[in-house]
C-alpha cells in the first residue's frame, strides 16, 4: 500500500499527475499539444504538396505540346465547379439542418425515448455551432470534389454548337444528346442526392429535439416537422418526375442488342412508361404539397406506393411482354424501321448520305481454263477465320500461363519454298495475371513483355484438324528461313 500511495503523486515531463482526488486521468504533458499540431499541420502540408505536384506535372506536358491554355481552361472549369457544387450542396443542407433546429419544439413530453435524447442533445448542445461549421466545411469538400468531376459534361454544355441535324424520333438537334443531355443528368443526379441527405439530416435534428416522436400514439411530428419533410420530399419526387422525363430522351444512346438507340419496344412501351411514371410523380409530389396543410401522411404514402407499382409493372413487365409476344415472333419486320434509322444516322455521320445503291448483277457464267489464271490466288484462299481462331492459339501456343494472344489476330503473306502463303500470325503478348507469383519485382522487372512470333497456315490444317503452325512453340521453331525472336533477359 505504500508503494501505491508514493505513486499519487508523479512527476511527467512537462506536468504533475495527482492521482489523490481519486480516478482522475492523467494530465498530459503540455508540450503534447504544440507537438501534436505541428505533427497534423506537417502531414496536411504534405497532402497538399503531393496533390500539387501532381497538377505541376500535368502543368508542364501541356506546356511541352504548346497546349497551357487547355490546361489553364480545365483548371478554372474544376475549381469554379467545385466552389460552386460546393457551396450550393452546403447552404442547402445545413439550412435545412438550422430551420429543423430553430422550429424544434419548446415543449416534449416526457416518456423514456425523450430521456435518452435528452441526454445527447446536452452533449451536442455546447458544441452545437461547432458541429453545424463543421458540417458544412466537410459537405462543401465532399460536394465540391464530386462538381468538379463534371467539368468535361459542363465544357460540351457551355461550348454546344449545333449539328444542323435533327433525330427521327424526338425531332431536337442531335446536339441536345451529346453534349447537353450528359450535364442535364448529372444535374439532376446531383439535385436527387442533395434532397436525400437533406431530408436525412432534417428528420435526424426533428428526432433529436422532439419534432418527431415515433413512440407516441397522436401527433407524432410537430406541425414544422411535417410542413419541413413535406416540402422536401415534394421536392424530391418533382425531381424524381424530371429524372423520369429525360430518361426517354437518353433512350436515343441506348446500347441495344441490335442497334444504338429507340428499338421497337423502346418506341412503343417504354416511351409512353416513362411519360406516364413522369405524370404519376407530379401527382404524387402535389399529394406531399398539400400535406402541408393536412395532418395526414396516408395520401402521400399512397402516392408513393402508386409510385412504385407502377415503375414496376409499367416501366417494367410491360416493356418485356411487348418485347417476348410482339416482337420476337416477327422481330425482323418489327426492327426494320429503327435499323434503317441508324443506318442513316451512321451515314449522316460519316459522310455517306449522298451514296447511291446500285444493284450488282455478278457474272456467274465461266469459260474453261478461267480459274487457271488465279491458281495462284485460289491456292491460298483463307479458310482459318482471324476472329474465331484466339482460343485456339492459346490452347496451343500459349505456352506459359503468363502468356497470351489478342483477341483478334492478324493475316499476312510469306514466301514458303518460292511460294506466296497465306498466314494467320499472333505474337504471344504477356498476360500478367496470369503470373503464378505476383509481386513488384515480377510485375516491373522480370516478366516485361511477351515472347515468340507465332504464324499458322490460313488454308492448311494437320492430321488432326489442328492449324498447321509454321512458326510456333519455346523455343521457336520456324519454316520462314532465319527467324529468331530477340528475347529479352528480363522476361526469364
């Protein structure tokens, strides 16, 4: 006990623990402070030099292709976008957040819930302001970077110039699709994610000081509550009607099985779904004004479960009962307006339009001793397809697991024994994930590259039906005379 008793008094370096008073924690020494943040200042200094460094270095490619100005523009696009997402997201939602606050009621009802709230909304109030600052400064960081992605979306907005070429099905210029329907939608992505958070964070303060009580039986939210959420979530399905509007608008940039663009069941179902779930989301956003002055939530809770109904079953089934029984039973007359639409916007594209289709009438009468004028063109008529025969190179080529072909190989001609040859040839190309042992030092410095030409008769085949390899395995073997890789130290 006596050793325990000298230890109620300790000296630090910097200050004294007195641990007589009872469980007191330590004090710690004073000059942990300073310490501290010239530690955190060091490291937020570091972060900002790395991020710099890496815009310098962007800063002097431009300047070494004469191209500062793109950069400069780029630049300025990013840091006005990020301020201004920044500062819009921010104000939006920390408003929200302070007229929770300033309309949270005077009065709660006791019961054990509020209690418990009690307790945290004492600890929250002395660092209240503290934690709304703070709020905003990380929502106006996280909003800002997430703005300034859209700079690309924002420049072809700003700098739209117009085709002088309308779509078929919408009748706008085409520019409307490339270049202003991207920010349109980001617009109103963005918009959608700043209500949500802000409905979040509003029902989160109500909660904390009593506007809303689940745990009553009458009355659950204060009337500021209710007129607060309902406003924002209107506002939300408003949103969520616009979002529906120009979904029919980005059908024209649809990836299709068929084609790019409005397909038959595009045309004819989802079309007309969206108009209809676009109208059904005014309505409900009207069921969420008008409970402003009610006290009800049943009519817009309906609203939304009509909402959601119908998105299921109208955007939904139907398109997909329209694609099974209409159109695939006669899928080829049913698409063969929509192809030619793309066929003749492919042409528009690339300068084609003007193009007049003649039918060819070939000659398919011959003379005896025709063809022998060709014999030498007939003999290497291709029969192994450069588009079907990757997987097998691979099964036979391949070799190593780290190596591979390309997905569509190449043709070309050789003079075999003083003859022309049709040759289908790859180069084994390095498949890194293939490599059983992946590390640094194997990934920058052993295996670099690929290794071995490999070449296959195009009209040839072996006994077994395999392509007849000319210049293939490791190591190479070759019948195109002295042909030899130059391998590389590193790749072994």
């Amino acid at each position: 006990m006596g050793r325990l008793a000298d230890m109620s008094s300790f000296q630090f370096p910097g200050g004294r623990f007195n641990n007589a008073g009872g469980n007191n924690p330590p004090q710690l020494p004073r000059k942990f402070g300073p310490f501290a943040w010239t530690v955190g200042t060091l490291f937020v200094l570091g972060i900002i030099l790395i991020s710099l460094s890496g815009v310098y270095a962007d800063l002097l490619w431009f300047k070494s292709v004469n191209f500062s100005k793109v950069w400069f523009t780029v630049l300025q696009t990013k840091a006005l976008l990020f301020v201004g997402f920044g500062l819009i997201t921010s104000l939006i939602i920390t408003i929200n957040v302070y007229l929770a606050y300033r309309t949270r009621p005077i009065y709660v009802p006791s019961s054990v819930e509020a209690e418990n709230l009690d307790r945290y909304r004492s600890q929250i109030e002395p660092v209240r302001r503290y934690v709304l600052i703070a709020i905003g400064l990380a929502l106006f960081y996280f909003a800002g970077s997430s703005g300034s992605k859209l700079w690309t979306q924002w420049l072809e907005f700003k700098n739209a110039t117009p085709f002088g070429a309308k779509d078929p099905q919408f009748h706008l210029d085409i520019s409307f699709f490339a270049f202003k329907l991207p920010f349109y939608q980001a617009l109103i992505g963005w918009a959608i994610s700043t209500i949500i958070i802000s409905i979040i964070a509003a029902a989160a303060v109500h909660y904390l000081y009593g506007g809303i009580r689940p745990a009553v039986q009458e009355d659950r939210t204060t009337v500021a509550a209710r007129v607060q959420l309902s406003v924002l979530l209107g506002v939300l399905v408003l949103i969520k009607a616009l979002a529906y509007w120009f979904d029919r608008y980005a059908l024209a940039l649809k990836e299709g099985k068929l084609i790019t663009g409005l397909a038959y069941t595009d045309v004819n179902a989802v079309l007309p779904a969206k108009a209809i779930l676009a109208g059904i989301a005014v309505i409900c956003a009207l069921l969420f004004f008008a409970n402003i002055v009610r006290r009800s939530w049943i009519l817009p809770a309906a609203g939304v479960s009509l909402m959601l109904i119908a998105s299921l079953l109208i955007a939904g089934v139907y398109p997909s009962v329209i694609q099974q029984f209409t159109v695939k039973p006669s899928e080829s007359s049913k698409e063969e307006p929509y192809i030619q639409r793309n066929i003749n916007a492919t042409r528009d594209a690339y300068g084609l339009s003007g193009i007049t289709v003649k039918d060819y009438n070939a000659t398919i009468s011959t003379s005896a001793g025709q063809l022998s004028k060709d014999a030498s063109t007939i003999s290497n008529i291709r029969l192994m397809d450069p588009n079907v025969l990757p997987a097998t190179f691979r099964q036979l080529q391949q070799i190593k697991p780290y190596y591979s072909f390309a997905d569509s190989l190449d043709v070309d001609r050789y003079t075999v024994n003083g003859k022309q040859r049709d040759a289908v040839v790859a180069v084994r190309e390095l498949n890194i994930d293939g490599n059983p042992s992946r590390n640094w030092i194997n990934d920058h410095l052993v295996y670099t590259h690929g290794f071995g030409f490999v070449a296959a008769y195009g009209n040839t085949v072996d006994a077994d039906g395999k392509p007849s390899f000319e210049v293939g395995n490791i190591p190479p073997t070759s019948g195109l005379g002295d042909f030899q890789p130059r391998d590389r130290k590193s790749t072994r």
